[in-house]
C-alpha cells in the first residue's frame, strides 16, 4: 500500500496493485466563493493543485467519493475524470454522478467489491446536532484485500461512536483522518479536532493515522502546525503522518 496526499481529502491510493483515487477537488485555487457562513472568508480552494488536475487523473483506475460536498468532488473532478472509470460512493450520490454521465458508478451499500479489493462503508458524523443533520449523509470506506494492510478512510466525520465502530470491527493498519477542525460562524468543528485525532490515536494504539483536509478550504481552521504541536503535546505525534500537499505518505513505522 502506498499513499499520497494530492491536496485537501484528495488522495492517490496504490492498493492491492491498483491504483485509486479518493475525493477528488481538482479546481482552481480560487474557483469558488468561501463556504457560507463561515469564519475566514477567502475563496476556495485556498491553494494551487501541486501536479495539473490532468496529472492527478492519469492512471486512475478507479474512484472512491465519500460524498459530494464541493471540497471532495467538484466540477473539474467531473470534467477531466474518465465517464467510463468505475466510480464508487454513498448510495445518495450515485444519481448525481449519473447525471454526469459517469457510466460506472456503484454505490457502496453496504460494500462492494472492485477487482481483489473490498470495498465497506462506514459511517460518520460530519459535526453535531442540527448541522450533522444539514451536512448528512456522509460516509467513509473501509478497503480490504487479502495481503494487505486493512485501510480506514474515515471521510468528513469528527470522532464519534460510528468512528470507533470501524475501527474496533475492522482494525485498520492504517486510517486516514479528515482534520482542519472545519466550522462555521456558528456550532462545533464539523471535521476532526486535534482532540479528535488524539482519540482516534488512543483509540487504534496500534494503527499508523494520516491527518489530512488543511489548510485548503477557507473554514479549516486547524493547521498542520498546530495539529503537530498538540499532538506532540499528547505523546502521539510519532503515530500520525501529517503530509503536505503531493507528498507521498511513509507507511512503514
Ligand atoms: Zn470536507
């Protein structure tokens, strides 16, 4: 297994000798206004691609979406993908990505299984209360194959008892957390807090934790540096990769 941060929750994913894409925002730095509502107001995305978008997408040979808010699949992830890659997310999205005339897409519900890998929904809460609510449904994906390290894509999900679910049913060699504490004016972080992360690290001592979705949208509040100051603080800081943008991920360790 091999990893790489593109930038944001994007990733490339070498699994099982295939080659994976997740949450693809291949915009522009600034092709869209800043979410609404929200502190910090710049317009998104709030830094450059680090490879062309039509780098990224080149050799995929398959994507994953964990749902469809702006910030993990938008309008340049519809254009330049291929209509005819096997595109895998929620149930609820698969009608949008049809009307984009992607002609392979299947809904993970509750898996799906794509060449040797295994593909399991898990769930999550993308914030609490009324704004779960509003920001619902949302998923992260769980991929197995035999041979492999067991891979946890947590998605947009702040740490709660479906997080904790996955990892106590699947026990992930290594998961994958969506960090940036995003939030708006009003109302908690509706992605992980380094308290969060911290959690997931107490929670899976064993597992290697890759911290992405920072410091690209304009309500990611937490940055890299501040997740790594609070992380070395709490003792774990040796346990979670914190990438930047195109770097490829060290799994070993
Ligand atoms: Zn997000």
């Amino acid at each position: 297994m091999q990893l790489r941060l593109i930038r944001h929750a994007t990733l490339i994913v070498e699994y099982a000798g295939q080659v994976l894409l997740v949450d693809p925002m291949l915009d522009d730095a600034g092709a869209r206004p800043a979410i609404q509502n929200s502190p910090n107001p710049r317009s998104n995305p709030l830094v450059a691609l680090p490879i062309p978008a039509e780098d990224v997408a080149r050799g995929v040979e398959a994507v994953l979406v964990t749902h469809t808010h702006s910030d993990h699949w938008d309008g340049t992830a519809a254009r330049v993908l291929p209509k005819g890659a096997p595109l895998f997310g929620q149930m609820e999205d698969e009608q949008k990505f049809r009307g984009q005339k992607f002609s392979r897409v299947q809904a993970v519900t509750p898996s799906a299984t794509w060449n040797r890998i295994e593909i399991i929904r898990a769930r999550g809460q993308h914030g609490r209360g009324p704004i779960a609510k509003a920001m619902a449904p949302v998923s992260g994906f769980v991929l197995r194959a035999s041979g492999e390290p067991t891979l946890y894509i947590a998605g947009d999900t702040i740490w709660c008892d479906e997080v904790q679910k996955a990892i106590g049913e699947h026990k992930p060699a290594v998961i994958v957390v969506n960090a940036g504490a995003a939030q708006f004016l009003e109302g908690d972080p509706i992605t992980m807090t380094a308290d969060d992360v911290i959690t997931t690290c107490k929670a899976a001592p064993s597992a290697r934790v890759v911290a992405v979705h920072m410091e690209a949208i304009n309500h990611c509040l937490l940055t890299r540096d501040d997740l790594a100051f609070q992380l070395e603080a709490a003792r774990v800081r040796n346990q979670v990769a914190i990438p930047e943008d195109g770097e490829w991920v060290e799994l070993v360790g």
